[in-house]
C-alpha cells in the first residue's frame, strides 16, 4: 500500500516558529536571571514619582480610588498605579511583589527584542539585539525601581513586535486594531502615543499599499486606541467634570521644556515667582491648560530659540546613564559601596555608548537592506523610534525618557553588531586568500599564464 504524502498532515507549528520560541525563552530567562541577581544587591526605596506610583496604587488596591488630598486626580495616568493595584491585590502590598513584576515585564521585553529582531532579519540578530538588552545595566537598574517605564516600555515593545510581524500588505482590520488596543494601553501608562497613528499611516505608505487600504488600517488602529483610553476619558469626565483623554500633566511638561528659563532637562523651581504651577494637582485641570497656553505663546513667540533649544533637548535625551543609577543604586535601603557603585557606572556608560554605536550602523544597513529587497517591515520600528525622539524635541528631555526607546536601540545595535562582524569575517578571509602562500601561489600563475 502506498502513502500518499501530499495529504499528509503538516505540523502544527513550524520548526522556525519553535526556534524563534525557544530563543525568546533563552534570552527572556538569562534576563530576568540578571535581575534577580541585581536585587540580590540593590534594594531601592521610592520615593518622589515612585512613592507616588505605590501610595496611590495601594489606595485604589483598598477602595480609596485614585485620588489626591481626597479629591479625584488625573495629574499622573492612572495606567501603572491600576496596574500596581492589581498587583497588590493579588499578590500582596510588600516590596516584592511589585518590584518583581517590573523584573518579569523587562525580562519579557527582551524575549519581544529577540522575536522583532529574528523576524525582520534573521535568527542571530535577534539573538544578539535581545541579549544586548537583557544585560543592559540600565535597563536591569530600572526594574528594580516602581517606575511606570517598564510597564510602558513592554506595551510599546509589544506594538513594534505586532505591527512589524506581518508584511505591510498582509496586514488585516483586526490586526490593526488590535494594536491600537495595545498602543491605547501604553497610553493608559505615558500618553505620549497618543499620535501613534501618524507614524503608523506613515509606515503603510512606506510600504505602498495604496492610500485607500492604509487609511482604512490607520483607522481600525485609531478605534483600537480610542477603545483602550475609552473607559479613563470617561473616568475623568465623570470625576473631574472635563474632557481629559488620560491625565493632566500634559500642559505643565510642555511649560517645563518653554518657558524663559528652560533649561532642556528637568526644570521644576520651587520659587512661586519662577514656577506659577507648584500648586499644579491641587487646580489641576485649570493649571493644565493655563501651563499649555502659556508654553505654546512662548514656542511662537520665540521660535528661533525653541529651534536651538530643541537640540539641546536632545543631548539630555541620549546624554549619559546617571538617572537610572542614581534612582536604584543611590535609594538602595541596603548601602551600595561607593567603588562599586563608580564600577557599575562606568560600565554602563560604556555598555550604552557601544550600543548607540551599533545602533547607528545597524539604522543605515538596515535601511539599506529594506530599499534592496524591498521589505518595508523595519520602517515600523524606526518610524516608532523617529516619532518618539521627535516629540522631546518639543518636550524636556532627560535619560529617564529614553529608556522606552531602549529596546529599539538595542534592536538596531543587534542587527549592527552582527553585519559589523561578519563583514570583519568576509575582510580577513579576503586578506588570507589574496595574501597567504596558496594565494600567493594563484597570483603568480594567472601572472605566469599558467
């Protein structure tokens, strides 16, 4: 009796598809073995933003609702202290439990870094953009801090995953929506997505699918976030009695990045005469808007200075690695040895610095490479990270704000290091062919003629 083969069933899952998995669960665990080993050491206590993020999670955790001197806040998005609540409420209020979650969150981003990596290029570049960022100091000194970044920085890692996993035209309504969902998330947690469908029409033009079809996944993405951020606007409506999609802060971090004495990075003078918004969560509706409309008069009436100081800006956004050491080592309730502490500093200075190398090489390659097989898929990642970087040319910007980008950076660097080093490879192979004795040899017998 004779099989026939062509109806035999295929697997369910493909070999590729298994490997790609079992790299992400690699580099996932070597992250997270990473970070426990770092809060083996580094214990950090929160305080300011963080104190913040835990006092009002543990509020909502027990009823309390999310407020401010018993009235009903918006200042800060709500996204991460409901996320903490959750947390607490299942697993407890102590240190662990919510430092811990930020630890699974960053270790599962750097699984998301190896599977964006291996699809849009190949299986070693994911590997190496992944383990880039598992051992990233900074990244591993944030986990251990209660800050919203890594809550945020998974959800945006997740949307550049979900949107560069299919080719531009076989992208579908319900994909696209559902990473709006996604984005809306992120913005429940940091607004500053808030446009991301610009760069998103932008990345389906790019990839020439024709203005009718990515209007309409533009549009299904756009539904997607506004359900998302649906339930907070409502929240916010009903509680605050204003439209606000998500929070109040908007207006008072653009006046903090334009304003005469801006300084580009964190400006919050605790003079009254310097700082009209100290009082900001107490009218914070009000204050938003007062702080919005005084920030945009000084834009347009001081354009050439907004210009330059929108560079300046830039420098504080990728210059240096001192706030997520200052927030972990430098809180830790267990003391951290000053030598060590200037040890692991200067390491991760010069981790960062050969990263946002390799990164730079690895943006032109990569861009090149999607202009020569026509693959528009790394657009979308790198119409993310332009469309974010952009918005702190407007807004103060210090290390803290780059460290949602960092999985990009790490991408771009994976996928740098890897061509760097096999074209090293191709160069001496080349040197040892044309320069050895059997090489030798060859030249002087094409020169014989023989």
């Amino acid at each position: 009796m004779t099989v026939d083969h062509s109806q035999a069933r295929r697997p369910a899952v493909s070999t590729s598809s298994l490997v790609l998995a079992l790299d992400a669960v690699s580099v996932t665990a070597a992250a997270l073995l990473l970070r426990l080993m770092w809060l083996t050491a580094v214990h950090p206590t929160p305080l300011s933003d963080f104190a913040w993020y835990r006092d009002h999670a543990l509020a909502i955790a027990a009823g309390q609702g999310y407020t401010y001197d018993g009235k009903p806040t918006a200042y800060f998005p709500i996204g991460y202290p409901l996320f903490l609540a959750a947390i607490y409420k299942l697993f407890g209020s102590g240190y662990w439990s919510g430092t811990l979650a930020n630890v699974i969150l960053n270790s599962l981003t750097a699984g998301l870094v190896t599977v964006v990596g291996s699809t849009l290029w190949k299986r070693s570049a994911g590997l190496v953009a992944g383990l880039i960022f598992a051992g990233y100091l900074s990244q591993i000194a944030w986990s251990s801090v209660l800050c919203s970044e890594m809550l945020f920085t998974f959800l945006l890692t997740s949307a550049v995953c979900l949107g560069s996993a299919r080719h531009a035209q076989d992208v579908r309504l319900a994909r696209a929506f559902a990473l709006g969902l996604v984005v809306g998330l992120a913005c429940a947690v940091r607004p500053v997505l808030m446009l991301a469908p610009a760069p998103w029409l932008a990345y389906l033009a790019l990839a020439r699918m024709g203005w009718r079809k990515a209007l309409r996944l533009s549009a299904a993405m756009l539904a997607g976030l506004a359900l998302a951020i649906a339930p907070i606007t409502v929240r916010n409506a009903l509680d605050l009695h204003a439209f606000v999609l998500v929070s109040t802060n908007g207006g008072v971090n653009l006046w903090q990045g334009n304003n005469p004495r801006a300084n580009g990075g964190y400006f919050w003078p605790l003079n009254p005469h310097q700082n009209p918004f100290l009082s900001y969560v107490a009218h914070e509706v009000a204050d938003d808007h007062a702080a919005a409309r005084a920030a945009w008069a000084y834009i347009f009436a001081h354009p050439f200075h907004t210009l330059k100081m929108g560079f300046v800006k830039w420098w504080h956004l990728f210059n240096g690695v001192s706030n997520a050491l200052d927030w972990s080592i430098g809180t830790s309730a267990t003391p951290v040895p000053t030598d060590l502490a200037r040890a692991v500093y200067l390491a991760d200075l010069g981790t960062y610095l050969l990263m946002l190398a390799a990164c730079a090489v690895g943006i032109g390659l990569a861009i090149l490479r999607a202009r020569r097989t026509r693959d528009a898929r790394v657009y979308w990642p790198l119409l993310v990270l332009a469309y974010y970087v952009a918005l702190f040319f407007i807004f103060p910007a210090w290390d803290r704000m780059r460290a949602p980008i960092e999985p990009l950076l790490a991408l771009f660097a994976g996928y740098g290091a890897v061509q760097a080093t096999a074209a090293l490879r191709r160069a001496r192979s080349r040197r040892q062919h044309g320069h050895g004795p059997q090489g030798g040899r060859r030249a002087a017998n094409g020169a014989t003629g023989r």
